[in-house]
C-alpha cells in the first residue's frame, strides 16, 4: 500500500498534527531554520537571543547543514539539504522545545520512544524524518528561497542558523505522533524475529570487548 | 628525455570537474544497483526510500545541484604510471588539489564539512589539517595519472575489530552483521551500501583496505581471487537476508554489493574492518595523459594485479605472458 501524502504548515495547528499517522509522507510549506549542537549550545548554553520569533515565524526545526555558499553582495546559494542525525541532540531539545515552542522536529533517524514521551508529547511535537537519507536535491528544490543566515560568523556555514522558505518542501516521514509512537521501534521490532536465523551459526569473537549491548535487537540510541 | 610534463592547471581544472561530478551524479554501476534493488523490494515503505532517491539522483543532474546535502568529506586518490610527470612536481600537484578542493566548495556549492577535531574550526571550504586526504599508487608503465575523488559521508557504518586465526569465517560473518545491525537500524548507514571489507593488514591499513574496497570498486567487480569473489557473493546474500532494508525499514535490500580486500597480517591475527559507502555513493574519476587528453569515467580501476602483488619483484614481463 503506498503511503499517504500530507501537506503540512511549518507553524501547524495542534489539531494538523495530532492528524499525522506514523509512515505518512509529509511536504511542508512556511519558515523553516536550521539548528543542531552549535546553535544549541549558543542559545542555551551561552544564552546568546535567538534571532527570530519562535514559535510564531516557525516551529520547524531541522536538523541540518545545508551545501550552500553566502555570496559576496550577501546573497545565499542553497544547493542540497540533507539532515543529519538527530540522536544527538536529545540532550538539549527538552530545553530548547520548552524555549521555543518547536513543534516539528525535522531529522534524520529519529529518537527514541522514551524521548517522545517524555518531552515531544508534552509539548505537541511529533518527529519527521527525511527519507533515503539523501534526497538532498528534492528537498533543495522545495526551498523557495534562504530568508536570512544567523550566526554564521560564530558558528561557521555548517552550524549556522539558516532561515529557509519552504515550498512544498520534501518528501519527509512522520516517525513519532501524538501518542509518542516510534516509526523506527515499530519496524526494529517486525526485524528483530528474524535476527536469530541470520545469526545461525555466527560465533562470538574470541577476544571480548566491554561492550553496550549483545542482544541484536536492542536499539542502539 | 622523459615524457612531457603534465601541466599544473591541468590539474586543477580536472580535479574542479571531478569534485562538481561526484557529488552531482551518481556513477552508473551504482545506479544500476539501486534500479535493480527497487525492483526486488516488497518492504512498502523501503519501496517509497527506493523510489525517492531514483528520482533525487534525477533532480540532480537536472538542477545541477549536489546530490545529498551532505556532500561527505572529499578526498583524492592519485595513480601514477611510473613515467608520469607533473609541472612543480607532488608539492605543486597537492597544492592544486586543495585548492580544487576550496574551489568546488564554493563553486557547487558544497557543504564546508570538515572542521578541526577540537576547536570545531571551520574554514568553509574543506581544507584543513590533513584535509583533503591525499593517498597515492603507482602502476608500472605509462606516463598519465589517475585523479580519483571520494566524497565519503558519513559518521556510521565503520567498525573495526582485531579477530583471530581461530575466529575463522563463522567470526567475520558475526563482525560483519553486527556492523550491518548496529548501523543499519534507522538507517543510519544511508543504506543499500556498497559494504566494503578489509581483512588483513595492520590495524590502520586494516581499515585503508575496507574503506578502499567500498570506495575504489565498483558494483559487480570481484575480487581476482575466486575463493575472496565466492564470499563476497555469499556476503551481499547474507546481509539482505536480515530483513532490513532502506532507513532500517522492513524490506530485502541491505548490501548493493559487497567488495573484500586483503592484506598480509601478523601471524597471529585477522584483524578486519566494515565500511558502508553509502546511497550517494560520490566518485569520479579522471585520467589525465602526458599529451594533455583527459579522459573522464567513474571506475577508479584501482585494485589492479599489481596493487595485489605478492612477490618481492615485479616481472612485468611475465605478468603480460600470463
């Protein structure tokens, strides 16, 4: 069965949200900006003023660093955009959510149940995922234009705070809901029956090393 | 006299082409890898990934524009026939090659990836300490050279790990798929990969060898030992018999291709390595003759025989008779 399309507000209404079933595919329209560890730690650890209105200009977050260029008459070249991985970040998002009202969490891989219960249900967000992960020249045909670049003398082109006009932006994928249900979890889990027969026959490594985890069907965030 | 010099702009202007390729177009052995992968997949949402990432490889091209958003770490392979000649000489090629490097990041544009490990400073052009890598090989005859770039993303999909004689292949075949398990749920390995093993060597040509072996062959080369091209077929089999497909999602396509390569090691150890060249799997190629005729492909041909060898001398003339 194909998955459903959705288009969706990057400032989206409670009930617009509470809407997104896990698997849908999500194209998103409004102000997006980009924030991970540098922004994070300038606002939040720094204390530094967030340059925009949030939640009012946007509650999309993406977890990204575009391949884009400012140019010498201040202008932005924004070619693809890819997200990167957003596990590590948990340790900031609960604060910065409760700052700035982030509603969609946009990234890639998602995070865990527990970090959907415990502070994106609280507060109304659910995750999207993009999808591939590298479909960075569609996603770079759905930004309208860059709206402004924050911090980019502090922070460098990659940790920048980039504004992005999204038109039709995407495909992404809604990976956690109201509920705090983890897309991710779900597939793991229809995975995890077979893990054992792939795995027939294998033998541990003769030198052991102090490890996380030896049960494959752990999740690894 | 010696062959002509190759020019330094030469240079240059190749290697500013190869940059703005590899990270626009998907080189076609691997597209044709993915094709096939769509077709196979029943895993629905696997299915829409698939689906997705064709058409991105298409937008691509059309816009001219990178083709993930992430363009990786960008790094140069050099071949040299052994009577090639460079205008200034290696120092002179390597300051061409940076500077290409500075040059297409703004150019494409690409991302300004690399930073400084500590101080997190950026240069937003991909140069830096040790950056870009340069690595060289040499064949035996011929006045040309090879520039080969690889954009290699990624934070996931490598690991390594000393094994023992005593491990034997039912140990590799435990190494290899907790690799594929630990970073292919999520799909944090930006998988179907072209899996590259390293078996072999010292620990860090252990890894040179795996990160070689996915990067530098091609989907569908074997290796040219047939017992090695035996377990490569049985190793991409195994990796998509996990059940695990793009993203993590359910679905059958894990592996595009798996490519091993070896070394000699120490006695006492299998020491190996797992490298996932990932969905965008950015090289390209150029060969540059002394005439100045410039020949553009995605094959980096690099592991000939004589990169393989195993003797103490090279007969050359030999090699020819076999």
């Amino acid at each position: 069965m194909a998955p459903r399309e959705v288009r969706l507000s990057t400032t989206p209404t409670l009930e617009a949200i509470a809407d997104l079933r896990l698997g849908d595919i999500v194209y998103l329209d409004g102000l997006m900006y980009t924030a991970r560890e540098g922004v994070y730690m300038r606002a939040l650890e720094d204390k530094a003023n967030i340059p925009m209105e949030l939640p009012g200009q946007s509650a999309a977050n993406f977890h990204c660093s575009p391949a884009a260029r400012i140019n010498p008459d201040g202008s932005f070249d924004m070619g693809a955009v890819t997200a990167t991985a957003s596990f590590r970040f948990a340790k900031w998002l609960p604060e910065w959510m409760a700052k700035t009202g982030a509603k969609l969490i946009v990234g890639k891989g998602g995070m865990t149940s527990k970090d959907y219960k415990d502070y994106f249900v609280p507060n109304g967000a659910v995750y999207l995922s993009t999808v591939g992960y590298g479909t960075g020249a569609l996603l770079g045909r759905g930004v309208e234009r860059v709206e402004a670049v924050h911090w980019n003398e502090e922070l460098g082109l990659a940790q920048a705070m980039w504004v992005i006009k999204c038109n039709r932006m995407g495909p992404f994928i809604v990976a956690s809901d109201l509920q705090g249900n983890c897309l991710f979890e779900r597939e793991n889990a229809k995975i995890a029956g077979n893990v054992a027969r792939v795995y027939e026959g294998t033998k541990p490594a003769t030198l052991k090393r102090y490890g996380e985890s030896d049960d494959r069907t752990d999740e690894v965030i | 006299m010696g062959a002509k010099m190759i020019p330094l702009s030469l240079i240059q202007s190749t290697a500013e082409t190869l940059m703005d390729k590899a990270a626009i177009e998907i080189p076609q052995d691997y597209l044709d890898g993915l094709q096939e992968a769509a077709r196979t997949e029943d895993g629905d949402l696997s299915s829409f990934v698939l689906k997705a990432m064709l058409e991105n490889y298409e937008a691509a091209k059309e816009d001219r524009r990178a083709m993930c958003g992430d363009t990786g770490v960008p790094r140069w392979f050099v071949k040299l026939g052994n009577e090639a000649q460079v205008e200034g000489g290696m120092v002179a090629l390597e300051a061409a090659l940076r500077r290409a490097t500075a040059n297409a990041t703004n150019g494409v544009p690409l991302r300004p990836n690399r930073v400084h490990p500590l101080w997190r400073t950026d240069h937003d052009n991909n140069v830096g300490i040790g950056a870009p890598e340069i690595e060289y090989g040499f064949e035996p005859e011929g006045a040309w050279i090879d520039l080969i770039t690889v954009h290699k993303g990624g934070l996931f999909g490598t690991d390594y790990r000393m094994l023992f004689p005593s491990d034997g292949i039912e140990g590799i075949k435990r190494f290899y798929l907790d690799s594929l398990m630990a970073f292919g749920k999520r799909g944090l390995a930006c998988q179907p990969a072209i899996i590259g093993i390293g078996l072999g060597g010292s620990k860090d040509i252990c890894m040179t060898l795996g990160k070689r072996a996915s990067t530098l062959r091609v989907v569908g080369s074997r290796n040219s030992d047939p017992e090695i091209a035996k377990m490569e077929d049985e190793f991409k089999e195994l990796g998509n018999s996990i059940g695990m497909g793009a993203m993590g999602f359910v679905g059958k396509n894990m592996v595009i291709d798996c490519n091993i390569e070896v070394g000699y090691c120490h006695t006492g150890g299998l020491p190996m390595s797992v490298h996932a060249f990932c969905l965008s799997s950015r090289r390209a190629v150029a060969r540059i003759q002394a005439d100045g005729r410039v020949e553009h492909r995605t094959d980096p041909d690099w592991f000939t025989p004589y990169q393989r060898r195993e003797t103490v001398e090279w007969d050359t003339v030999k090699e020819a008779a076999e």
